[in-house]
C-alpha cells in the first residue's frame, strides 16, 4: 500500500526531472546561439591563417602552375602584400590557430606565399561541403578567365563525373548556358599532342571546335601546322577545314575500286556463251544448262575433270 510520503517523494521526482529535461533544452539553446556568435565572428571576418595549416584543393581545376607566373605574383606581394584574401574552409579541428583548412580559391597566391616564406596569409573562411568546393574552384577560375581552355573543360568534365551530374544541372551550378558546356566537353576529344599544340600556338577555343570535324588525328595535326604557319583567323581556319575535307572526300571517291555496271543481263549472258563456245574449240567436252524462274536465272557449267587442255590450245582456238 503506497503511503502519502511515497506519493509527495514521486511528485517530487517529477519536478526534478521535469526542471533537469528544461535546464537540458536551455543548455542546447545556449550552444546553439554560441555557435550561431561563433560562425558570425568567424565567417565575417578576414583571418590571418598560418601558412603550414592550409592544403591546396584536391578538385582544383588548374593543372598548370606556370614558374615566371608565381614569381611575378611573389614580386608583388613582396612589394604590396596580399590585397585579395584567399578563400578556405575548415577541414579539421576548430578554432582558428590549431583548424586545418583547405583553399576553394586563391591557390596561385597561396603558392607565391609559401615562395616568399610568408608565415600566414589572410583568408575568408566559408562552410561548404566537397561538392560546393569542388564547384566554387571551377567558377572561380572560369570567371577570372585563368585557366586555359582545356583545364576549364576538364574540370566541367570532373564535376560532371564525380556528382553524376547531367550537362543542364553542371551549367546550373555553373551559372552557365547549357550550349557553353556542350561546347566545352566537346574539345576533349582533342589528343593530348593537338591541345598541347593549340595552346602552344596560342589558339582559340573556336580553333579547336572547328578542327573536331576531321575526323582523324594526324590530319588535325597537319592543319593545325597550317593553321600556326599562315597564322590563320577562326573563319579561315573553319574554311580550309571544310577544303580539306571536300579534298579528302574526293580522293576517297578516286581510289574506290572501278565496278563494272551491267545495264543489260543479256550482254552477261552472251559473254557466258562466249567463253563456253571458246572452250568447246578447244576441244573439251563442255556442258551448259540455263534454268529461268520467277525471281531467279539458274546456269549450270561442267567441264570434264579428265581433260587437260595447254594454254597454246585455247590461244589457237581464239
């Protein structure tokens, strides 16, 4: 039998837990906030990071870090400093001086930092996870016009392939028409020797899209010589591709084998007879049969295996 000082002790209990689930929620309210004060102070702001706690991108879509580029971009900052803070996000650890953070875009003068021994650079730290990384190194670059024309479709090509992205949602992301993406996967079916020679060159985008029509690689090469040779603009490039390929057209048609067009079967058969009355001069017993039906004629020739005759014999038959 449950007594009245059992009851007002479980009433009590209730209070308690009651008062300790409520101190729980302001607890987590209060975190939340401070986070909230935290992020507000960290993302707002332009931090001085240590140069030894940031790493490049592993999705940075330029390849090609030219050595006289960097220096100049170390000259300058030696002379002016850094004047456009990199942008980083936090990969590990929290705080500023002990976080590890990896570049989303500013790498060249990360890389002309570190050439000058700078001990930190100042960076913006934003939150984004790897996709809106990986998205925001390509729009950077795309935007700054600093990457070459393939580094550029590379990097659209990467983005594509590591989200499983479709060409429309890749030119979403990108703030892109859907055409300029096309057109840009479509120079990757360039070889690895054409682009180098395109950009050796100093060739356009529109070179490159014009040279896809010939179909073979040596070929493109040639004209790709001819193009650097004559310093040929895109309409004269597009011109002589469209040349070469009516040339080629025609050489193709110049070479096919000569076939033999009969525009009366009858003259296949009088050259049938011929030769069988040829034979038959020749001394060998030679048989023929023609039988016609709906659809199809049925010649049947047996020569006996017995006989052998020399070439002179047919020669003095003619």
């Amino acid at each position: 039998m449950t007594t009245i000082q059992e009851i007002f002790k479980k009433a009590e209990q209730i209070q308690i837990d009651a008062e300790k689930a409520r101190l729980r929620r302001a607890a987590k309210e209060l975190e939340r906030r401070q986070k909230a004060f935290d992020e507000a102070e960290e993302f707002g702001r332009i931090h001085m990071i240590a140069v030894d706690h940031i790493f490049p991108n592993p999705n940075q879509p330029r390849r090609n870090f030219e050595d006289d580029s960097i220096i100049r971009l170390a000259d300058s900052i030696r002379r002016f400093g850094i004047l456009q803070p990199m942008t980083v996000r936090r990969i590990e650890g929290s705080g500023i001086t002990d976080a590890l953070f990896e570049i989303v875009a500013g790498e060249r003068r990360f890389r002309a930092a570190k050439l000058l021994g700078v001990g930190a650079v100042p960076c913006i730290i934003i939150s984004v996870d790897d996709r809106r990384s990986a998205e925001l190194a390509v729009i950077e670059n795309i935007q700054r016009e600093d990457l070459n024309i393939f580094e550029q479709a590379s990097a659209i090509a990467s983005l594509i392939d590591m989200y499983c992205l479709t060409q429309e949602d890749a030119a979403k992301q990108l703030s892109v028409s859907q055409s300029y993406v096309a057109n840009k996967l479509r120079i990757l079916r360039l070889t690895l020797p054409e682009r180098e020679k395109i950009l050796s060159y100093g060739l356009t985008e529109r070179h490159a899209r014009a040279l896809l029509k010939i179909p073979s690689a040596a070929e493109r090469l040639m004209i790709i010589e001819r193009i650097n040779k004559h310093s040929l603009n895109v309409a004269a490039t597009e011109a002589l591709v469209e040349r070469h390929i009516a040339e080629s057209s025609s050489e193709k048609r110049r070479n096919l084998p000569k076939k033999m067009v009969l525009k009366d079967i009858r003259v296949f058969y009088n050259s049938i007879d011929h030769a069988i009355s040829v034979v038959k001069q020749a001394g060998i017993n030679i048989t023929s049969d023609r039988v016609e039906a709906d659809d199809f004629v049925e010649l049947t020739i047996r020569i006996p295996k017995e006989k052998n005759v020399s070439c002179e014999t047919f020669a003095a038959a003619e």
